[in-house]
C-alpha cells in the first residue's frame, strides 16, 4: 500500500503550525526552545525542509502529545482534545451525560 509523501508532509506541516498558534507560539520560540536554529520551524511550515522523526518526538514531548495524537488526522485540536479527556475521566455518570447533553445542542446548533 502506497502513500503520498507530499500529503503526509503537508499534514505535518500544518499540525505543527495549528500546534504552536493554539499555543501563541512563535515559530522562532518554539526552534529554539526545542534546540534548533531560530529558523527551524518556520524552514519547516513553510515546506524548505523536512522534520526528522527525532525531532518530530521532540516537538510533541513539547507540547504534551503522543505521536499518535500529533498523526490523528480527525482531531484538529490534539491539545485541547486531551485536556478535556483528562477533565471528562474525572466526572461521574451524570455529570458525564450533562456535558453529553451540551455537547449534542453544541452539534446541533452547527448543522
């Protein structure tokens, strides 16, 4: 089974700018918080270079997310995503069918 380099380097892409901009991080900040060149980040979003695996664990060490969660293309927020998990964890039954609720007239609202 094959697949398109080009769209997986895309998708890395933008995962690591959504990452850094839900966290008001400049890309500078992030390259050399994570040990490269000020340039690094942005050599990368903007398609002049390519991130090595090494590197790519580092960037999700930095922002608190596995690998899995950084490539699950059908959450756009991974960051958010698990944080409202760990809160959920800590609800019981009811509270959980509360949010539930909200969540359903959030959905609801959008179609």
């Amino acid at each position: 089974m094959g697949y398109d380099k080009d769209m997986i380097h895309e998708f890395i892409r933008k995962r690591i700018a959504n990452l850094r901009l839900a966290q008001n991080i400049s890309a500078r900040k992030l390259s050399v918080e994570i040990g490269q060149n000020q340039n690094y980040i942005a050599h990368i979003e903007n398609g002049q270079s390519n991130v090595s695996i090494e590197n790519l664990e580092v960037i999700c060490d930095y922002f608190g997310i596995s690998p899995a969660d950084f490539f699950d293309d059908k959450t756009e927020y991974p960051l958010q995503y698990r944080e409202l998990i760990e809160k959920l964890n800590k609800l019981d039954a009811l509270e959980l069918e509360t949010v539930m609720n909200f969540v359903n007239i959030l959905i609801k609202d959008k179609k």
